[in-house]
C-alpha cells in the first residue's frame, strides 16, 4: 500500500482516474485498496465526488531509497507494517543475521513499551527504529546503556533545533516535560558473555492525537507545529547513535556520557518517589553513578537505585 499511501501523502485531492493512472489500477482496484489502507492502516480518508480522495493529515513518509542509499554506519531498513520493530531485529539476530543493523517502520501492529506497555505507533506519524548491536567484554557494557541511548536521542532532538528536551531516569525523552521518546533494550544471547542488544527507540514526531498512550506525552509536531522530516531524523539518530555507542564501548557511560546525561536530567534536585512493587522510597533526585544508577538523596544521604522494574514519579 506503500506506493498509493505515497500519492496521497501530500494531503491534496487525487481522482480515482489518477491514481488509477499512477499505479497501473483500475478505479475499482484503487477503491478496493482505499478501504485496505483505512481498515489495516488506520488512516482517514475523504471522498468527495467530482474531487477525489485525500487523507485528513498529510504524511511524511520514510524515504526508503535515501534510507539505503545514504553512508550510513549500519544498514537502515525501512519497513511498512510490523508487529514490532525489536520483534523484528530478535528474529533476524536469532537466524544468524550479522550485527549491526536496523530496521525502522512506518506502522506497527504490537509495539511494545518498557514494563509490558504497548508503544502507539501509527502509520507514517512517528520514528520506531530497531539496532542490533553486538556487545563483547562482559556484562558491564550494559550498564548505563539505555541512558547512553537516551542522551543519543535527546542530543538528536537538540541538533535538529528542538528545545526543551530532558531526560527522565532511567530512558525517557521528555519535550516540556512530557513524554516524547521511549526506549526499549532486549537482549539475545549470554549477558555475561558475547550478546546482542537490541536497541529499540520510539520517537513521536507528528502524531497529534491518540487513545493509545496512558502518561502525559507530546510530539515534535504538537511542540513545535510543524510537519517534520521523519527521514532527516532517522539519519540523525543513525549518526548520533554510532558517535555515543562507540564513546560507550570504548569508555564505559562513566565518562563524558555521564555528565552529558545529568546536563539533560529534567528532574534534578527535585522530590521523587521511586516505586518498585508495593515499596515506595521518597527522596530528592541527584545524578547518576558511573553504571546508570539514579542518585537519590534520602535523610541527607545519597543512594543508587537501578532496575527495569523501578518506576519513577515527581512527588507532588
Ligand atoms: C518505553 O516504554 O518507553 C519504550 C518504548 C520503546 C518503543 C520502541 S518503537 C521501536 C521499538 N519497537 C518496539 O516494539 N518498541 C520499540
């Protein structure tokens, strides 16, 4: 459907003899894959008779020959629909396929947040982009690696002119304070060994509504008010995100991406309460230590917490 959602991607009115005329269809077959692109993908389409056809909210698809044709650390594959981009990237890393490499997607069908949430991923509106990478050394390459992502994604947002950007501990990207981008790593193979992490990131970019999402969130779009080039950032993150895994795996996040992450933290010397189960401790935020763990200060004495498990609200 890739190629009619494409026509149609500008917003305007297409006749159903030009798209016809485009795609080598006849009327019959381009309505018939109208209604596939309203049921499958989710997307609204106006019909008015004697004007045509046009979806409600432009797009900006992914340009998929920019993708593979740019010089590019690791190849970009860039899918239509999935179930999940991790899911994806797991299976190719579990037949054999060689690290790095990622795939990114214009929809999924069953994106998966951290904690067992699911991911809104609409059709052509946000960036849902997988990396496998391999990890050798041991088990403390991993510490700190999702925050090294999380500065990856953020330091992407400052580059492309987006303000207000901060980070909320442990991975999350936060534009005026609300949720922007998430991210989520799994892992195949043996963690105290030779594995590979699967570096899964969901950025919203001009999604302006949906019921999908239970925490307050904003998008690039909604912040700024305009229609963003998905491709420019794909390719952004793409280059970001090599500069600071090879700083991690060479220096460990201990080194500059530590300070880089507390320049960004949005919480900072501000009253939190960290929920693990039915256990709730309340402190003041500080920084991080060398392998990720949030510094909170309680009764005047600083402690580091980490787990996937912990969750992390501003005390009100
Ligand atoms: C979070 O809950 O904050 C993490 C969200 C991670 C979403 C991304 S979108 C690309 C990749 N594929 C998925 O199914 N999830 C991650």
């Amino acid at each position: 459907m890739y190629e009619l959602i494409a026509l149609l991607s500008d917003g305007k009115f297409h006749s159903g003899s030009e798209l016809g005329h485009r795609l080598e269809l006849t009327r019959a077959g381009i309505w018939k894959r109208l209604q596939h692109v309203k049921l499958h993908h989710g997307l609204e389409i106006l019909a008015v008779p004697g004007k045509g056809y046009k979806l409600t909210r432009p797009l900006h698809l992914l340009d998929r020959d920019q993708l593979a044709g740019i010089m590019s650390p690791w190849p970009v594959e860039s899918v239509e629909l999935t179930d999940s981009t991790n899911a994806v990237v797991l299976r190719r890393v579990a037949r054999g396929d060689t690290p790095p490499f990622a795939v990114v997607a214009e929809q999924q069908s069953s994106g998966r947040g951290r904690r067992g949430r699911v991911w809104a991923s609409p059709y052509g509106e946000n960036i849902y982009y997988s990396l496998a990478v391999e990890l050798t050394g041991g088990s403390h390459r991993l510490d700190g690696l999702s925050l090294t992502v999380g500065v990856a994604v953020a330091e992407t947002l400052l580059s492309i002119g987006v303000s207000n950007v901060g980070l909320k501990w442990p991975n999350d990207v936060l534009l005026a304070g609300r949720k922007v981008a998430g991210i989520l790593i799994e892992l195949h193979g043996d963690p105290m060994d030779i594995c590979t992490a699967i570096i899964g990131i969901g950025i919203n970019v001009n999604m302006q509504v949906t019921e999908a999402v239970d925490q307050p969130w904003s998008s690039l779009r909604l912040q700024t008010g305009c229609l963003w080039d998905r491709t420019t950032i794909v390719m952004g993150l793409t280059k970001t995100l090599n500069a600071c895994l090879a700083e991690h795996i060479q220096d460990g996040f201990g080194c500059s991406l530590r300070g880089r992450w507390e320049a960004l933290h949005a919480w900072r010397d501000q009253p939190v309460s960290l929920i693990s189960g039915i256990h709730i401790e309340e402190g003041i935020a500080r920084g991080v230590d060398e392998r990720g763990a949030l510094l909170i200060e309680i009764d005047g004495v600083e402690r580091a917490f980490s787990g996937g498990e912990l969750s992390l609200r501003l005390k009100t």
